[in-house]
C-alpha cells in the first residue's frame, strides 16, 4: 500500500563553505590523479565544478554523522569527498563501477574502495554494517532498477542509520527556465546522446533524468525510509536567477535528503536485513 508523503523540515545551504572543508579538498585533489591520461581534463573539471559543493557534503556529514562512524560512499569516484571523509577520521568504505579509473589514486591514499556496479550487483557488506551511507549526485544517473539500488542501500544500514542523498532539483529555477523556453527537461545537466555518451568516454553513466523533491521523498519512503530534512543547495549566483533563487530556496538547483532506517515505516520484505536482496539469484 502506498504511505502517505512525508512532510520533511526544510532548511537552506549557506552561501559560503567554511575555509577548512575546501583547503582539505584542494589539499586531497593535488594527490589525486587518474591512472589514465585520457580522464584528466574530467578529473580536474570535477573539482572545479563541485568544490563548494563537495564541501558542504563534509559539513552536512559532519551535522549528521557522529565521528568515527563508519560511512560507506556509493559512486566514490573521483575519490575527493572519500579521501576527505578519512583525513576526518571517518571509517570509510567505497563502491564504484570503475575504481581502477584511479587504482594509483586508492593504493596511495590506503583507501577502502571496491569495484560494485550497483545497479546490477548488490552492495558487498552484510547487512547492518553502515552508520551512515552517501548516495551524493548519483540518483540521477541510475537507467536499470533504482529499487533494487536503493533496497540495497536500506539492507547494509544499521538501524536508526542515516542516508544522505543529493541530486539536481528538477523543479528549481533553471529547471522550470530551461523546460519553458528552451524545451528541455532538466536542471543541471541537459543533452540525451551527451548524458548516454559518457559511458563510453568516461565509463559511467551521465544523468538519466533529474528529479523533484516530491519524487525523491516518496520514493525513499516506500523504500522504508523516514524523510527527516531536506536541505537546498547552490544557487548562489549574481542577477536575476541568483536572486530568485535566495528568495525562494525550494527553486535552488540541488538538494540533500536526510533519511533515516526506520523498522517500523513497513518496510518491503525485500529489503529487511537478513533477507535476500540479491539479483538474478546471485548470492
């Protein structure tokens, strides 16, 4: 039966990053290098792109997650907030479809990162391992069978373990801006073929879709997630999209969802600990 939405607290990101998550991230990124030359203009275009946002991922774990948790990361690679979270003394573990990508990167940095395609293979930790689990700008990127993902997710929490999830916000300003004057329907990353392409050139997967807060939370609740905060992110730009989107934060372009494992939120049988969650018989 469907669950009623869930009427999460809402918050907004600041406009600025404190000083030391980003000295950490530019610290981490001189160190972190791809194995292939092909991939570094990507690699270095990344950290460009999300440091702010990369580091507000640290702060957001840092509210949410008591130190020395441990923490598994899903789609880790270009390996910056992984190395961030363990420089933090978090104890941290990693899944990626590709991590040889950055196999110098990980043997140098004594990172825990494992090779999972997680829309095909179930994540491979016993169930109640995780305190908390990342799932940051991946949601989007899932083409095969986001249930089985994210049930997959919900099996290796802990009880009372945090989920936090960040994704482009479809219904944000440039999201409405780009589907009413330029016919198409996205927020951040736009092009179908260029999406779909970079499975070829980058090894993984561009955006699927983008989606709505509406769809993450009710999505995450018939998981058996408990929705407990979203937070807007980014925005900060100058004229008129920048202000719009400071005076109403719910059409800023990202959000995170706080989530907790919840028991008693009727949990499909699927997903309960103890319980097969594999595909295609795989054990």
């Amino acid at each position: 039966m469907k669950k009623a939405p869930q009427n999460p607290a809402r918050e907004s990101e600041p406009r600025a990053p404190a000083r030391q998550d980003l000295e950490l991230l530019d610290r981490l990124a001189t160190t972190i290098r791809p194995d292939d030359s092909d991939l570094d203009g990507w690699s270095s275009n990344y950290l460009r792109q999300h440091r702010s946002r990369l580091a507000f991922d640290l702060e957001i774990v840092g509210r949410h997650v008591a130190p020395q948790s441990r923490v598994l990361e899903c789609g880790a690679i270009p390996l910056l907030l992984t190395a961030a979270l363990a420089a933090r003394q978090y104890e941290v573990s990693a899944v990626d479809v590709k991590p040889e990508r950055f196999g110098e990167a990980i043997s140098a940095l004594d990172l825990d990162v494992v090779q999972c395609d997680i829309e095909n293979e179930p994540v491979p930790f016993a169930p109640r391992t995780f305190d908390a689990v990342l799932f940051n700008e991946l949601f989007e990127h899932l083409r095969i069978d986001p249930v089985f993902t994210l049930r997959d997710v919900y099996r290796v929490l802990k009880p009372s373990g945090v989920l936090l999830l960040s994704t482009p916000n479809l219904r944000s300003f440039r999201g409405l801006r780009n589907l009413l004057l330029r016919n198409q329907g996205h927020a951040v990353s736009g092009g179908v073929y260029e999406q779909y392409e970079k499975l070829e050139r980058l090894g993984h997967m561009g955006h699927v879709r983008e989606y709505t807060t509406r769809e993450v939370t009710d999505f995450l609740t018939r998981v058996g997630f408990r929705v407990e905060r979203l937070i807007f992110r980014g925005g900060h730009g100058k004229g008129a999209v920048g202000i719009a989107e400071r005076l109403a934060p719910s059409l800023r372009p990202f959000f995170t969802v706080v989530a907790v494992k919840d028991g008693t939120n009727g949990v499909p049988n699927s997903a309960e600990p103890g319980s097969t969650s594999l595909k295609n018989g795989q054990q």
